[in-house]
C-alpha cells in the first residue's frame, strides 16, 4: 500500500511572528523555516506503518516555493521513500491546495492519505475536509491512533467527549492530531541518504489546476498585549474590582 503525506514549509514554532508594517500578512523575511509540526507526526505514522508492514512505499508531497525542497528532505531523512515539490510562489488558500493535492493523487494512486490536522500559520483546519470532498473519500480527523488492515483502518479521533473509534474503508484521508506519535530526530546517516532519494518537481501550472484566491485578506494585526495584573488585600477587594471591570 503506497502511501501520500502531504507536507507543508511553515514558521518555525519557536519564532516570534511578526506582522508586516502595512499590515498586509506576516513577515517571512529572514525567518527560520521547518517542517509544520503536524506534518512532521504525519511523516512519522506513515514510516511507523510501512516499519509495521501496512505500508509498502511512502510518498512525501509539498506545495510551496523551491525552498520547500528543504522540508521534504527532512521527510526523506525521516524515512519517506521520495517526495514530490509542487512549485508554487503563490499563497494558496486550502481549497487551491486541496486542489492540487487532488491532481497528485489521481496520479499517484495511494491506498491513503496521511496529512496534518492544520498548518499552524493559517491555523484553517479545512484542507484535508476538503480534499476528502473533492476525491469523495471517507476521512477520519483528528487522529490519535491509526490501524491499517488492507482494505480498511481503524482510526481513533480525539473529540471533545473523549476518544471516537471508527472504521473507515479505503483509500481515505486521515488527519493527525498531536498525541498520534512524537516524531523521531532524522540521524546524520538518513540526512545524507535523503540526498540521494529521489524528489522530483513539477510547476503548479503544469496540473491545470485552478488556484484563484476566493478570499481577501483585510488586515493582520497581532493580539492585543496583557496588561499586568493587580494583587488585592481582601474578598470585597476582589469583588469591587471585579464589579468595577465589569466582570461581575
């Protein structure tokens, strides 16, 4: 069973965003970027499944600039058995990659889709939805458990009552959420093994996809600064201040 894990090139999680002076996006000048972390827990439970035996070949995909070459080698180093770029300066709303995404895997074939829940720049939550609907798949979100029995997987969700099992058949989009797995370190021997696995590139324009922006972003602005707190001597103290802010 091949399967497809599509990768996307983020700020790194431990840099401090900071929004452009026009207010127009985020500014990604001279800003350290890596693998988003869903993805990451993606890569990791697709190499654990072929490690099992479930999976026979693993497929890294991301839509992004050239740069993003960088990303998927670090899937490669992780243990996927090659990647594909689908090159693109753009910034693509969900649905244009979603999209895209479509067009990959009507060539590509695999048995199952293993992406991230949600990118944590744009935090939309919606691509792997809607790839379910454009390939009209069965989805299983919010992964934390995912078993893989050749025609189908048992895939345990993590929803606000507790933990969800469900069967779906496949092929089928399955989205990871964070106690899935904790991803492994890529050792210097896999990073230099990545170098020679094949990653192939292929202009976003040439899958004759439509990618038109349905969406205008207006401002980004970041969130308001938390004023310091205030310590009070007695109950009523807390109350009357309370009352006061309009809390109470």
């Amino acid at each position: 069973m091949k399967v497809l894990v599509p990768v996307k090139r983020v700020i790194d999680y431990n840099v401090k965003a900071r929004v452009k002076a026009d207010q127009s996006g985020v500014d990604l000048a001279n800003v350290k970027m890596s693998m988003n972390p869903f993805c990451e827990i993606a890569v990791e439970e697709a190499v654990r499944q072929k490690e099992k035996g479930a999976a026979t070949e693993v497929v890294a995909v991301s839509i992004g600039p050239a740069q993003a070459q960088e990303t998927l080698r670090t899937a490669l180093a992780m243990g996927a058995d090659r990647a594909l770029l689908i090159q693109t300066d753009a910034d693509l709303e969900p649905l244009a990659v979603a999209k895209l995404l479509k067009a990959v895997i009507d060539e590509e074939a695999p048995g199952v889709v293993i992406m991230g829940k949600q990118a944590i720049d744009g935090d939309n939550n919606a691509t792997g939805q809607m790839l379910a609907a454009l390939l009209d798949w069965p989805q299983a979100t919010f992964a934390s458990e995912v078993v893989l029995n050749g025609s189908d997987a048992k895939v345990t969700r993590e929803v606000d009552g507790g933990l969800q099992t469900i069967d779906v058949a496949l092929p089928a989009i399955i989205t990871a959420d964070l106690r899935l797995n904790e991803p492994r370190y890529a050792s210097l021997p896999n990073i230099m093994k990545a170098k020679k696995k094949p990653l192939d590139v292929k202009d976003a324009a040439s899958l004759g996809v439509d990618v038109a922006p349905r969406l205008k972003v207006v401002k980004v602005t970041e969130p308001p600064k938390r004023s310091g707190g205030i310590k009070v001597e007695t109950a009523a103290d807390l109350v009357s201040n309370l009352k006061t802010a309009g809390v109470l």
